[in-house]
C-alpha cells in the first residue's frame, strides 16, 4: 500500500480551514484592530518589531476672538510584536497511511486550540494591563442587564468614541445576564449563531463572550479590603501628580502592599473635602464619573504603614490640555483599593490592536504561511520527515504583537 502524501502536498489546504477555525473560535482574535499586521511592508523605513503610531491629539478652547495660539502634543503609542508560540506534532508512517485525514482533522484541529488560546489569553491580558477605569466592585456580580447598561452609560460619560463599542464578558456571568431579560440578547444574524462568543447587540454595543479573561490577584490592600488615606503627592512639569503616598496600609512593611495593575477609587463625602469627578476627555468638562486609577508597579508600605503607588493616568486639576479632575488631589483624600477579580473589558474606537504578521517559509519542508486578508491573521504550517526515524514532523506557529489605547477603554470586573 503506498504511503498518501497528501499531507505533503495540501498544507495550504489545511493551513487554511486551521486558519477559519483559529478566526471563530477567538473573539479578542477576530475583533482586534489589524490596520498594523504588515507593518514592515507598509513601514519599509521601519525597521525592528516595534512601531510607534499617533492616538488623538487634545487641544484646549479658549474664550473669545483673539487666538492664544498652542503647540501640538504628539502622543504616541507603540505596538512591539515580541510573542510566539508553535504546536509541533509527531505521526509515524503507519498513522499517515490509517489515520491521515482523522490526523488532520482531529489532532490537526485539537493543534489550532492550543495554538488559539494561547494567542487569545495573551491579548486578553489587556483587560488588565490597559484600561485605568473600571466598572464594579469586585464584590457585587455583575448580572443583569441594568449593569451593562449602567456600565455604558459611565464609559461613554467620561467621553470615549462612541462608534465600534464592543464588550468582552466572563461566560460564567452570561447565564445570569440573559436570564433578566432573554429576549434582548439576540444575535444579528445567522452568521453570528456560528461564532460561540458572540452574544449579539444592545445598546448599540456589541457583545462577546470569553473562557480566558485574566484574573488579577490583588495586593494585601485590596484583600484586606482596607482604606487608604492621602498623605502627599508627587508632581510632573506640568502639575499632573504621578504618584500618591498613603497611609493606613493593613500592615507594615509589607512588600505585597499594592500589586501591579490594581485598580483604585476615590470615595465620596470625606470629611469637609469636595468630591472628585473626572472631566471629559474631549471639553474638559465635569463628568459624573468617579476618579480612578491604576498602579504601574508593585509597592511595598513602609514601617509606618504607609506606600507610594506610581499611578496611571497621571490626574491633572490644573487647566490644560491634559487636566482630568475636577479638583487637586490633597492630604485627607481617601481611595479603596478592588480585591482580587477576574477582568474584562468594554472599548471603542476600534483601538484594540493587534498584529500577526506572516513568518517566513521554512525551506526545505513543505510550508504553508496564509493570511486572511479581511482580519489579517497569519498561520505558518510546515511538514517534513526525520530521517530513518519513521516519523513525520507537523508545527504549526505564529507571532503576534498587541497593545490598546487606554483612553477609550474601561474594565469589567467580575469577582472571583
């Protein structure tokens, strides 16, 4: 019996159906902005696995005729494609010639899930890394529809883009979610039936559903539950503070005080202090959003109980194109800190991005490297045998960069 060779010769026809498969089976995947995927051929002049790119400019109106003229400040942002990952499968000859097409199908497909997870969770970790504000508690589930339409209502108040509003929820929340009002949920159309992780549209949002948002283990603040008080500030050139000192840390020296990426607020109705909103981001108006922020780093409290958490953004009362809050952050002040949480994300303005750029061919071995020119995502499949060793070898890979404009998103947070 000859042995098939079809694996050898149709790698493209299976890098392709791999490559469907990757597409539905992954909404962060499927959704994310591709405008960056070929920036090497789009960039020649750039060279490297970094490109920077503008977001929105901010400006500043000023009253009356007579012009105040201002500079422009360039913000830029960069997306670095510095992950890869690759599934290698071994068969031997007699498997090829039994099994060959339940190989590609089953084992083969079983192959792109690792492989897909595996991208998807990494760009899902920007529900943590990105967004500065949030929407919950932590504590409370989030599970009505009232909750999501209460979380919209914040995220487009402090002013983000209201086009291309898409929402990533836990799929353990969905059942709850759909139980308040199941006639709302509908799916758009028949073609959107056949993706898993998509929910439908309501509130001119549209909603995904995710087995792989991260979850953010807090520091000994957010899980002691305690709260914080201002102590001083730390100020940039332009008056934005940039790092806070507190005091009444749950312990003292304590070198998990705060934790990366944990999520603050400040609380209403301190003593004889104003409450603080933020300001639009585009007037400068004030917003009935609460001031939030997140640390940039791990902070340890001191022997008096007291740390100094690096905050993000940097909140500026002073007027200017870059002022955020309605009023300065002074002692007295007091924040609470969100315990451990899984996260997700609402964002806007298609500024989720995403980068999975074709590889090289791996010459001698057959290779197929296919790029879906509608979302830009790029599989590599190569085979080959070793020699004398009745084996053949199949790997499938990528590589894939992603980064996302903070400013026009916000967090979900679910407890744990």
């Amino acid at each position: 019996m000859p042995v098939p060779n079809n694996i050898l010769q149709n790698v493209q026809t299976y890098n392709e159906a791999d490559l469907a498969y990757l597409q539905n089976y992954s909404c962060f995947i499927e959704t994310s902005n591709k405008k960056y995927r070929d920036f090497q051929k789009a960039n020649p002049a750039n060279l490297g696995d970094i490109i920077s790119f503008d977001k929105p400019p901010r400006f500043v109106a000023n009253d009356g005729l007579e012009v105040s003229f201002q500079g422009v400040e360039q913000r830029v942002q960069q997306l670095k494609v510095d992950k890869a990952r690759n599934v290698g499968i071994n068969v031997t000859a007699q498997q090829l010639i039994f099994n060959v097409d339940d190989y590609m199908d089953r084992f083969g497909r079983g192959a792109i899930q690792e492989l897909g997870a595996e991208i998807e969770s990494d760009i899902a970790t920007l529900c943590e890394t990105s967004p500065y504000r949030f929407y919950g508690n932590g504590v409370t589930p989030i599970s009505s529809f009232n909750q999501l339409g209460q979380m919209l209502a914040f995220f487009r108040n402090f002013g983000a883009s209201l086009h291309d509003t898409k929402a990533y929820l836990s799929d353990v929340a969905i059942p709850d979610i759909v139980g308040t009002g199941l006639n709302q949920f509908v799916p758009e159309s028949n073609e959107k039936l056949r993706n898993s992780w998509e929910l439908g549209a309501f509130s001119k949002c549209s909603w995904y559903t995710s087995n792989l948002l991260p979850e953010h283990t807090s520091g000994s603040e957010g899980q002691a539950g305690v709260t914080l008080t201002v102590v001083s500030t730390t100020v940039d050139a332009d008056g934005a503070v940039t790092a806070i000192e507190f005091s009444g840390t749950s312990a003292a020296s304590d070198a998990s005080s705060v934790a990366i990426h944990d999520r603050f607020q400040f609380q209403d109705n301190v003593a004889a202090l104003p409450n603080i909103r933020f300001r639009t981001f585009i007037g400068h108006k004030p917003s009935a959003s609460p001031v939030q922020f997140k640390s940039t780093a791990a902070a340890a409290s001191t022997g008096a109980s007291r740390v100094t958490v690096t905050i993000d953004p940097p909140l500026q009362a002073t007027a200017g194109r870059n002022q955020n809050t309605t009023q300065a952050i002074v002692a007295g002040m007091q924040v609470k800190v969100l315990p451990s949480h899984r996260v997700g994300m609402v964002q806007s303005g298609n500024q989720l991005y995403a980068a999975i750029p074709p590889l090289p061919d791996c010459d001698p071995f057959k290779t197929s490297v296919v790029t879906d020119q509608e979302t830009g995502c790029s599989l590599r499949l190569y085979t080959g045998a070793q020699f004398g060793q009745n084996l053949y070898g199949t790997v499938t890979d990528a590589i894939w960069g992603k980064t996302q404009v903070s400013d026009n998103a916000l967090a979900i947070i679910f407890p744990v």
